[in-house]
C-alpha cells in the first residue's frame, strides 16, 4: 500500500462526505458591474455532470476568468503537493510509529490493523505508513471504515477517472475558451510546514492518547462513520431535488461540515479576499466543494458580510423547451453541426406547476460552420402552447400544441392562442423584431458553446457579423 494510494483515499472521502451537493449560485450588489458566480461541485464526479446543468454554460458564457481551488492539470504541482502532504503527516527525524508507541499500545494498533484490514501493521506491505503521525493513523482508519461502509451506496462511489472529474474539466472549459484562470489555493510554504510539524512534534503524546482512545472506542468511531455515510446519502438527496435552501439549513448536515475548522472555516477565510478583488476585475466562475458554501462560516454567509446578493441559479422552463426545440424539432429538419432553437414568447400561464403553459413562436435553425461563417442549412418556425411540468429534477415538456400550416393556420391559431390571438399575429408580423431577437439569440449559442464563428448566413444572402 504506497503512501499516494493513502493520500488518494484521503482526497475521496473528504471530497464525498462533506460535499455531496451541486449547485450554481450567482453574485451580485456590492458594488459588481456584472455578476459573478460559484458552482459547487463533489470533486470526485465527472465532468460529463456539467451537460445536466445548462444554467452553467449561460452563466460560463458571461465570466472571463475562472478560479476552481488548485490547479489541476498542472502534474508537478499536484506532485508536490502530494509531497507537501506527506511531510505533514509524518514523524520527524525519520521516526517510525514504533519509536513513539509503547509495547503495549502497538500491540493495540497492530489488533485494529488485523480487525479492519486483515493484515499486520508490521507486514511490509504497510511499511509505508509506519512513518505516519499518530493522528494520521485515526484519519487512516476512519477512511477505511468509511470507504467499507459506503459500498453499500454505490450512488455514492461512481467517481470519474482522474482525467475527466469535473474540476478538470471546468479547468480545461476554461483554456479552450481563453478565460484568465487564478487559483485559491497555493502549496503550503517549507515554513508552514515546519511550523504545522512543529506544533505535531509538541502534542505528540496528546496525539498518541487520542490514537489510544480511538481504538478503544473502534466500535463507537464505527457507528458514527455509519450516521455519517447515511447523511451523505441524505446530501446527495438534495442535490438531485436542487434543493440548496434544505442543503444549507440541515442541523444535522451542519454539524458534521463545521466540526472541521481547517477544512472549511479557515480556508473559506483564506479564499474571501481573493474572491473579492478578483470579481470586481473581471466576472468571475468559482469552482469549490460544497461543503465550503454553507454554515455560519461559508462563503455564501461570509459573502453576504461583505454586501454581495447571494442566489442559487435554478433551472428554467426556458431552457426545457430550447432542449425540446433541439432534439424533437430539429431532429426533423436536415443535419447540420448546431442547432439553435430560439423562443419569441406571447404569453404564459405559471399557475399549475403541473401544466405550465407558453405560448409563442418558437423557431429552430439548423447551422454548419464553415471557416468562421454559421451557415444556415435548415430551420422554420413552429408557433403554438408548449407544455411544461415542473419535477423534483427541473423542467420537463410533456406537450407541444402546433398551429398547422396553410389553411387551418388562421383557424388552429385562433383555437390554440383564445385571447391572445391578436398578441400573436402582433409577433408574427414583426420581421424587424423577429430578426433582431434571432440575432441575439445566435450570438448568445456562440458565446455559451464557445463556437469559433464571427458571422452567420442564410443561403442566397450575404453574411452577417454576430453580436459580441
């Protein structure tokens, strides 16, 4: 068992078990001239998570620089701060847990190594922990019994490989668009370590006595573990229903967040001031764990302090029917690389979460990139009522009632749109508009899917220089 593979279970259950959430939260007042955001994330998920979240691509669009905690991509810093690591977690002067222990509490150590893992802690195949901090032995453990306890969830393992977790990819989003990339953490400095080990080497018998105490009391640490891993599943529950606001005031979750101070409070202190000065530069993506967003001591409320509207970006029925637009209307027409629905609304009907009801003229084109030129191979209009219900998972469209074309276009019109038939053909005979919205609506799909085109086209005419 290497010391890396050590650290990389660290890294997952601290990563899962305090911040099991997802959600992206917006930042304004205090004097921002435009929004900033936060996207909290669990590190170990991929990226591919991002696709369920079209609310990032909008609110990605909008920021020109992004700052996620460390930098990930970067091999030798994530070397040396595994490196950093284990210089925290060990003895100094090259000692080993056998120069600090007694006979009697190795022989305790080495009897939970036998119950939890089923192997000696003398046995070379643990030879590279014995250098390991006391401390570093309960955290040892209690990862272990987490790791155990948590295969009866398999929701809550479905970790990405390390090329593709979605810091990675929010990372690499942000280097292919050419957005500024800060980091809010740095490696501890030698004299940070030093003094951390410093402080170790002076509380090292405080230290044996709480390693001493956890294992006498194996099963009760085995329990709470358990408590914890249920409330992980109680997190994840709020993640899939979005639902931030009982996140965020869960006593029971809270208390399990708060208990580590330097996992969360002092960092979140450390990050403030830099969050600050780099959103009044420039809008700004912030890419932290969840756990780092709630409590009396989480940047929402350290945020707040400091005069910033905090909100949670919830999903629209918007962007339901643009993803309706796109896979059940321009599926119909003739393949082209992009297809951009866009929604000139008439009129809606919100009162029944079950049946929301709007009314518009929606269009879909159909465009292949050429050079830096969108040229539009398809498209048309579908005026009518769409159908949205509201689920526990966002939006959904359960019904879409089309005006018909020739003849019965007045007659299905008048049936479909009732009173707001005249709205209707007010929007129908406003080409100026029409045009000015497609305009608008193309250059925010460019922008949002970060597409390399500065004009668009429709066939027979001349191109058009999209809006920045």
């Amino acid at each position: 068992m290497s010391k890396s593979f050590v650290l990389s279970l660290l890294f997952i259950v601290l990563s899962v078990i305090p911040a099991q959430a997802q959600f992206l939260l917006r930042i304004s007042g205090g004097g921002l001239q435009k929004a900033s955001y936060i996207l909290g994330t669990i590190h170990t998920q991929p990226g591919s998570v991002l696709d369920s979240i079209p609310e990032y691509a909008e609110a990605e669009a909008q920021c020109l620089q992004l700052y996620p905690e460390f930098d990930l991509l970067d091999t030798l810093k994530i070397e040396q701060v595994q490196t950093t690591g284990l210089r925290m977690i060990e003895l100094p002067d090259e000692k080993t847990i056998f120069d600090v222990l007694s006979e009697e509490q190795t022989i305790k150590l080495g009897r939970c190594f036998k119950d939890v893992l089923q192997v000696g802690l003398k046995d070379s195949i643990m030879s590279s922990i014995w250098h390991f901090h006391p401390n570093a032995f309960i955290s040892f453990f209690s990862i272990i019994l987490s790791m155990e306890e948590m295969k009866k969830y398999p929701e809550l393992l479905q970790a990405a490989s390390p090329e593709t977790i979605i810091d990675k990819v929010c990372i690499a989003r942000a280097k292919e668009r050419g957005m500024r990339i800060g980091y809010l953490d740095k490696v501890a400095s030698d004299e940070e370590v030093d003094s951390f080990n410093n402080i170790q080497t002076q509380n090292l018998d405080a230290s044996i006595d709480s390693l001493m105490a956890f294992l006498d009391h194996l099963e009760i640490h085995r329990q709470r573990l358990v408590k914890e891993t249920q409330l992980t599943v109680k997190m994840l529950n709020y993640w899939q229903q979005r639902d931030f606001a009982g996140y965020s005031s869960d006593a029971e979750l809270l208390s399990v967040l708060q208990r580590d101070s330097v996992m969360f409070k002092k960092r979140n202190v450390r990050w403030l001031p830099q969050m600050v000065n780099a959103m009044h530069k420039a809008p700004t993506m912030f890419v932290v764990g969840c756990g780092h967003l709630v409590g009396t001591d989480g940047m929402v409320e350290l945020l707040r302090r400091e005069g910033y509207d905090v909100e949670q970006v919830v999903p629209t029925y918007i962007a339901a029917i643009r993803r309706y637009l796109t896979s059940e209307v321009g599926s119909q027409y003739a393949e082209a690389d992009y297809c951009v629905p866009l929604c000139q609304i008439v009129a809606v009907d919100e009162s029944n979460a079950e049946d929301i009801r709007v009314w518009g003229d929606f269009w879909v084109y159909n465009y292949s990139l050429s050079g830096d030129t969108l040229q539009c191979v398809s498209g048309g209009n579908h005026p009518g009522l769409i159908h949205v219900r509201q689920t526990e998972n966002g939006f959904e469209v359960t019904g879409f009632d089309r005006v018909e074309d020739g003849s019965n276009f007045k007659k299905s019109a008048r049936r479909i749109f009732g009173k707001k038939y005249k709205d209707f053909m007010a929007v129908q005979a406003d080409d100026t508009k029409r045009e000015r919205l497609r305009a608008e609506g193309l250059a925010e799909y460019v922008r949002n899917y970060n597409i390399p085109a500065a004009y668009y086209q429709d066939y027979g005419w001349p191109a058009k220089a999209l809006e920045h």
